[in-house]
C-alpha cells in the first residue's frame, strides 16, 4: 500500500512540476549566457512575474511531493529491497522528466 501511494505522489510531482515548467516558459525565462526573461509583445510586467511565481512554486511543490513520495515508499520498519528499488526508480523517472523539461525550456524555446 505504501508503495502504491508513493507512486501516486510521485506522478503528482511529476505533473505539477511540467506544470511549474511550462509556466516559466510561457513567461518567457530562457538561457542566453545567464537566465534572461524575454520582453514579449503581448504581456506585462505583473503578467511575466506572476508566471515566474507560478512556475517556481510549481517546482517547489515538485520537490516537496517528490520528498513526500520518498518519505512514504521508504517509511516504516523496514522497507523491502524492492520497495526501495521501486520508489528510487520513479523517482529518478520524475528528476530525469522535469530536467529534460527544463532544459528544453530554457534552452532550446522559441525566443521572440
């Protein structure tokens, strides 16, 4: 059962934290030999900032499930070899997704 609610979450943090990515792309944030926020045509300062707010708390609240995910596939007595396997490897699922995400975003997104 812990295993299963660990997923769960794990899926959870997953999804909010494309959530928090794909918010920090639409206010324009990208790499360009340091983080930069494009001036895009069509939005205002409140608008870029709220979505870089958004964005960033979506990527907290992608740490803070993926921590609770581990918290509960990995509590209790004693947690099994397979348990341990089995939430360890959806969690590096869930890092490896949102880095290539961001990576995406940052650096290869349309740049207006």
């Amino acid at each position: 059962m812990r295993i299963i609610g660990s997923l769960f979450l794990a899926l959870a943090a997953t999804i909010v934290g494309l959530l928090g990515v794909l918010m920090i792309g639409l206010a324009g944030v990208h790499w360009d030999g340091g983080l930069v926020v494009a001036q895009l045509s069509d939005s205002n300062d409140t608008e870029r900032a709220l979505g870089i707010a958004m964005g960033v708390g979506g990527l907290l609240g992608w740490v803070g499930l993926s921590c609770a995910a581990a918290y509960a596939g990995l509590g209790g007595q004693r947690p099994s070899r397979a348990s341990c396997i089995a939430v360890w490897t959806i969690l590096g699922l869930g890092v490896a997704i949102i880095a290539s995400a961001t990576t995406f975003v940052l650096f290869f997104s349309i740049r207006h």
